[in-house]
C-alpha cells in the first residue's frame, strides 16, 4: 500500500491498544482532516474485531484536533454478531483524547441494483475538463495540503444551481477507492457554505457516515450540500457515487460554525 | 413533569452512574423505541455533564434490545468546553450493553430566521384533518404501544408523491416539545421503506440527530424519507420542523432490512 492506505495504517500495540503516525500530508491548514482520523480510528476497529471487514456506519464527535506525529487508538469490541460487529474507538495523543467514534462493521458486497434508490446521481462534468483544486488556493492563506496527495475537480460552473451545493469528483492516484478511504471521502470536499457567501470557519463537532457497498474502480462522484446555516452551526449532508453511478456513501456533518474576522 | 418526561427520569447512583426505568408504555412490540432510549441516555449525559443543558448531535448505535424494567447509564464527560461539552454514555440492562451514544451538548435558542435553509417545509395538511395512527394497526399482530402516548398524524393521501416519503404530525398531549423529546421524535414515524411495498423489519443500527433549535410550542412537522434501500439495509433521513415552521432537528439512521416471512 502507499498514499492513504500507509498514511492510515494502524499497529497493534499487544495490549489491546494501536499505534498510528499521523501524516502531515493529509491536513489541513496542518491539522489532520477529520475524515482522515476517522479512517484510522476505522484501520483500529477492524483490526480489534476481526469479525467483520468493513466499515458500514462510522459516527465521531470531534473533541480536539491533534498534530501530526504519533498518536493512539483503544479499542472496544461493543457487540459481536453474525451480521455486524459494533465497536467504540477512541485516538487519543499525549494522553488527550482528540477523536471518539463508534462503528457497525459487516461486510459489503459491490453495489447492485437496489431494490430502492431516492434519485439518480446529479449530472456532473467529465472528470478531465474540470481543474483540479490545488493546495493552496489563491486569495487564501490557508493550505490544504492534503489537496496534493488526492484529485478533488469541482465543477465550479455548476454552483449556485442549486445554492449551498458542491458538485464534483475524487480520485486517489495510487490506489482504487475502499469502504476505509470512503470515510476520508465523506469529509474531503470544501465545506458548502462557501458558496453562500459564508466564508467562516467550520470545524466538525459531529461526522456521520454510512458506507452502503464497495466501489467500483474508477473515480468518485462527489454532492456535498449545506441545508441550514444558522449563525452559529452549518449541517452539510455528502452523497457519494461510484464510477457506475451507484450510492456507495453518504454522511452528514454538524460543524461549529464561526464568522471571519472583519 | 408526566407522560415523556416522566418516563425519561433518570436517577444519579452517587458513583457517576444513573438509574433508569425503561417505560413499558414507549414501546413498539414490547421493545423500548431508539428514540425514547436515546433520550434516557441524553438526560444522563446533561446530568453528568452539568454545564451545557441542550443535546446539539447525538449518534448512537443499537447494540440488543432492553425490556422495559431498570436499566442502568453509565456516562463518560470527553470534553468540557466554552461552548460544547462531549459526553459518551451507555445503557446497560443485566450487565448486556444495549445501547450506545456520543453526544455534543451546548446551549440552544428559539429558532431564528437562519442565514441560509435549502428549502421550505413541506406542506402537511392540518393537523386535525388527519387520522391519529392507532396502537394496533389493522391487519398487522403488531403492537405499537407508544402511540397511545403521543398523536402520530400522517398525511396518508400524500403517500407516494414522492415515493419513499412520509409527512405528517407528532404532537405530545401533556407537555411542549423540548431538546431531549426531539430525539425521541426523530425515530417516531414509521419506517418509510413500507410506502415502497417493503414491509419488512428494520431495526435500528445506527441513529444520529441534531437538534438545531428550541421549538416553538405546538406540533411538530416531520418528513421521514428512505434514499437507499438494498437486500440487507436502508436509511432513512427525518426532517423536523416546529409550528411556526423553522427546522428544529434533522436526522439519519442506519437500519438492518430483513424480508418479512414469505
């Protein structure tokens, strides 16, 4: 493995517990992003259980953000079932607990014809003719560094059809997307509420997601919508498709949500 | 305090632990409902916590169904904060653990007009133009005990426009809407996979609200809609507004399908 599949990679410490590095690669504005450490506390639960090998829900509260460099994860098997496996994890980094999340793992098979689907996936442009957004965007200070380890192309055309609406694709370089990396996935977009003219900052306390079948090779189909931005918190809600237009994904996210400075 | 607040008390132990008495009146086939267990587990957490009286997100997973009778809350403080307090907490029963839930507590307000909301709540035809969902539904041997606690009022004419969506109304008779009974509200429709001719089981895997506001008094506005139903799981996404029509909790869940026997 190489890019996020060694970037997320766990090691059992003998007591239970796990080790992780976190990479200064994947982060943003030098903190790791969200959907990142949910990936690794994912890496621990699978390992700890050994049941099940997938993630099909993953919920994390986000209590303080750690740096890169080592970092743990305890485990604890909640339940084990035929169908699923329910498991607590926690991250924690100079003994200050940063990440808790639990988890339902089970094992899923490729998307198929579902017996029910809401809507067919929203048209987006080809991959190839939109730019893909690079680390550091222009008029910002900010860098997002994990922008150079993975594709994001946003079809920039598209926003404000419909307002607080992000459309757009993802592709690791080096690897075919997973029900792990998904994770990661569910939180690689910009936020929403940029589009609304909110350019604050929005910091995840809550990150829901729910993988529903493995990916077909290819890229992924990105919708990443705002549904109520008060002045103090943003819901974002992200769908995500396969290169065969099946759900494979779909999170919700609660951030905290605060007003540029003047 | 009666009906629902009564039948959410939780009792602290001393020793940083709560008592509980699950309500066999707040069941659905003699289980006690997610939502109501995921409020018990709320007031825990808001006892435990002591600094921030409101749930903003709680995600919990089902891990075995508890009888009514005691239950015991255990409950963890991850975080204190200025503005969000994080707090796990779980439900035992008999040493089985049943239950499992994050939360990001806080203070809420009165819903405000927001800076941005994706759409208008749906019409729902008034209240008491609409037919109180009995406890025993005709034609089925199940028995939904806590209807007779609260007013479920489904929009039965709107059924299928759009398909896999219910609306309707939930009202209780004794006391006005708050942060923890918005929990309870948000696994209290029925699963709308059955406006799809899929009658089966779904139980709960995974279940995560946010609450985003004080509601006004009055009847609460709720739209459950599946997106994605496959052989083995669905999701459903519950909207909820408040009587002057602000969105006053959103939120999604995982569930196990299992075919009804042929």
């Amino acid at each position: 493995m190489a890019g996020f599949g060694a970037a997320t990679q766990v090691r059992a410490t003998g007591d239970g517990g796990f080790d992780a590095e976190l990479d200064p690669l994947w982060t943003v504005g030098g903190k790791p992003n969200g959907g990142y450490l949910l990936a690794i506390l994912a890496r621990a639960a699978i390992g700890s259980a050994a049941t099940h090998p997938d993630p099909l829900s993953a919920s994390a509260v986000y209590l303080s953000p750690p740096d890169p460099g080592p970092a743990a994860v305890t485990v604890e098997v909640l339940r084990t079932g035929r169908s699923a496996t329910q498991v607590r994890a926690r991250l924690t980094q100079k003994d200050r607990t940063c990440v808790e999340a639990l988890f339902t793992l089970g094992t899923l098979a490729a998307a198929a014809a579902p017996r029910w689907v809401d809507a067919a996936p929203p048209p987006v442009p080809a991959a190839d003719t939109l730019s893909r957004t690079p680390a550091q965007a222009p008029g910002t200070g900010l860098r997002i560094d994990m922008l150079d380890q993975f594709e994001q192309r946003i079809d920039w055309q598209g926003v404000g059809d419909p307002p607080g609406e992000l459309r757009g694709w993802l592709r690791l370089p080096d690897a075919p997307w997973d029900p792990v990396s998904l994770l990661f996935a569910a939180d690689a977009f910009p936020p929403a509420t940029f589009t609304l003219g909110s350019n604050g900052w929005t910091p995840t306390l809550e990150l829901t997601v729910y993988v529903r079948a493995l990916p077909a090779p290819g890229p992924l189909r990105v919708r990443q919508r705002a549904r109520l931005l008060t002045d103090t918190f943003v819901d974002q809600v992200c769908e995500i498709w396969d290169a065969d237009g099946r759900v494979v994904a779909q999170a919700t996210q609660l951030a905290a949500y605060r007003m540029p400075p003047a």
